[in-house]
C-alpha cells in the first residue's frame, strides 16, 4: 500500500498551511492581538498531529530509499544484516503510517469535546429489564469514574424494586462525546431471572442514548413553543422535593418532545437543567431529519447507529458480552459492568473511522 496522488497532495498543503501559522505565532503583531494569536494557536495545534506523522512518514521513506542503497554497496556480512532489519523496521513503520494518515484526515466531529446527556430506558423484559437498566446505569457511572469525568443524575423513575424504569444523567468531561457515542442503541441481556423457578434463560433488552450537550447559539427555543408545567417530585431528595413543587415538565409544542427533571433543589434549577436536555434532543433530532433529507439515512454522524439497532449482548450464563457491530465477543462479563469498556469503546472509534474513510474514498473515486 502507498498513499494516493490524493492523499499526498493534501498533506503538502496542510504542511504548508502549518509552517504559514508557525511564521504567524512568532510575528509581533499577532501576538499582541490576543484574539488573533489564539484563532491561530487553535488552528495551528489541530494541524500539528497530522503534521508531525506526515513528516516522520517523509523522513522513513527517505531512510528506506538510503539504506536500500547502502545494502546494495556493503560488502560486510554483519553490517548487510543490520541493513536488512532496519529495512524491515521502516517498511513496517511506513505500512504502519500509511493506514493511519488517511485517518487522521478525516473531519473531526465538532460534537466530540461536548459534554453527554445519557439517557436510559427499560425496554422489554419488564422487571428484569428495569434491574438491568440500573447495572448500566452503574457501568456508565464507573467508567465515567475511571475517566474523571464528573457524573450526576438529571431525572429519575425507578421501580421501586431495585430496577429503573428510565434515567437521564448529565456527564461531563473532556471527549466524554467522543468516547460514548456508540453506546447508543439497544443493549440485550440474557440471564435466568430470580424469581425464574425453572432456571430458564430471559432475554430482555434496555435501550441508551448517548446525546451531545449543546450550547443556546446551536438550538434556538422560542418560548411561545414551550408548556412548562411543576410538580411535586417524588423519589429521590428528602422531604424537601415532596412538600414543594419543584419538579418540571417542558413540552415543546412544534417536535411534542418532553422532558423533565426533578433531582435539583429548586424549581428554577430543575428548569435550567430541563432546558438543557431538550436542547440536545432537538439537536439530535434536526440532525435527523437533516441526514434524512440528504443521505436517507438516519443520523449525520457514521455509526451512532439507528435506536431500535441491538449492538450489544450481556450472556451472564456464558460470561460473555458481544458487541454486534464490530464481532468482538469478551469472556469478562463483571469487570465490563463495573465500567471496563474502553476495549469495546476503543475498536469501535477505530471501526467508525475505517468505515468514515471507505466512504470518503467511494465519493473520491466516484467524483
């Protein structure tokens, strides 16, 4: 494999386009103009990645090119050896490079550095549905731990019985977005039940949507479009959220979406935090339609996946859980719930990529 006519020329003039901005940086003018200087700084750091492997991608094809000259001059046995196997390290090195180049390239999602509103729903299965949307709950919760990202419950309706009939939760930290993109979708469990008396094996499945916190400039409301109702809340937060109406329910009037919260103190904070949530659902829904009227496809964004798509198994019986998109199947079912999911997260980011890129290259070819 060696890259394309294609690839190297956009490479040449990202390489151009970054010694241009590193000129910039060290001009007087910009760096008294505060604002300036930082556009530059941005653009210059998002072009440094791609920059840096272009160029140790250059530097090995030039090493290659040396020592295969040397080796056909050297006469030294000893020294012919040591040749060939940095002749091998750079031919794998260069392999290496030319696969991830064209990755590199790909557009960035502006969605990626955004914070997450998870939502989680029981889907069929009934009460055994509902406990198993609590342990994802607790899966999200713990790989968000393992990340540092701050985790903290918008909304909640439990079952009463340990289970979780839905739940929406707020996450935020660095690439939170990015790294939990795919786990929207249906997630399946299979497992005998406890209160099965015969020992026979349910399947019941959970559904997550994984939405990017978005700002007040990307999603207008109007508020004419908008029922607001209060309501006492009920589960969680001592006896102050039972004795005030501090719970919220918004209705936007145009989509018929709603959403509420009730987990803050007070009805002008359980408001704001509504607000929120049914800002990233029009998001993603005018992204939707959007797609729909361009592509026919359901999301803008590769492989987030359409809702009523199974992506995942939990086998408790066999210990395994299977993630349907990329055929990976892993025997490590408790750690995985206690949070262990970069594994997953990590081929699937790599999956999405490759796919993005063979897209890229059909529209190329097509052109």
């Amino acid at each position: 494999m060696s890259l394309s006519k294609f690839y190297l020329t956009k490479l040449d003039a990202i390489e151009k386009r970054f010694q241009e901005l590193s000129e910039k940086l060290g001009d007087p003018f910009v760096i008294l103009d505060r604002s300036l200087y930082a556009k530059i700084a941005k653009e210059h750091s998002e072009l440094e990645e791609v920059v840096k492997a272009y160029q140790e991608y250059k530097k090995a094809l030039l090493q290659l090119e040396e020592n295969k000259k040397f080796l056909e001059i050297e006469n030294d046995p000893e020294l012919k050896e040591l040749i060939k196997d940095e002749i091998k390290s750079l031919e794998d090195r260069i392999e290496k490079l030319e696969k991830e180049l064209p990755l590199i390239l790909l557009p960035k999602d502006p969605k990626d550095e955004k914070n997450v509103i998870l939502e989680i729903r029981a889907g069929a299965g009934g009460e055994e549905a509902a406990l198993f949307a609590a342990e994802l709950l607790r899966m999200y919760q713990r790989y968000a731990e393992r990340k540092g990202w701050k985790f903290d419950i918008l909304d909640l309706n439990d079952t009463g019985l340990g289970g979780l009939k839905e739940v929406v939760a707020k996450i935020e930290g660095k690439g939170a977005y990015s790294r939990l993109k795919y786990e929207s979708g249906v997630h399946r469990v299979q497992r005998v039940p406890i209160t099965e008396s015969s020992g026979r094996i349910h399947t019941s499945t959970v559904t997550v949507a994984v939405l990017a916190e978005v700002d007040e400039v990307e999603v207008e409301i109007r508020p004419e479009d908008l029922k607001i109702e209060t309501m006492r809340a009920s589960g969680h937060g001592g006896q102050h959220v039972n004795k005030t109406e501090s719970a919220v329910r918004i209705t936007h009037l145009p989509t018929g979406v709603v959403v509420t919260c009730q987990n803050e103190r007070s009805q002008h904070q359980n408001k704001a935090t509504a607000l929120k949530i049914l800002r990233a659902k029009l998001y993603e829904l005018y992204q939707r339609e959007q797609s729909q009227k361009i592509q026919q496809e359901r999301r803008s964004q590769v492989g987030t996946g359409e809702r009523s798509e199974k992506i995942r198994t939990y086998n408790f019986p066999q210990n395994r859980v299977t993630d349907h998109r990329i055929g990976l199947t892993l025997y490590n079912l408790p750690e995985i719930l206690d949070g262990s999911l970069d594994e997953f997260i990590d081929l699937l980011i790599t999956h999405y990529r490759i796919e993005a890129l063979k897209k890229e290259e059909e529209a190329i070819l097509a052109a």
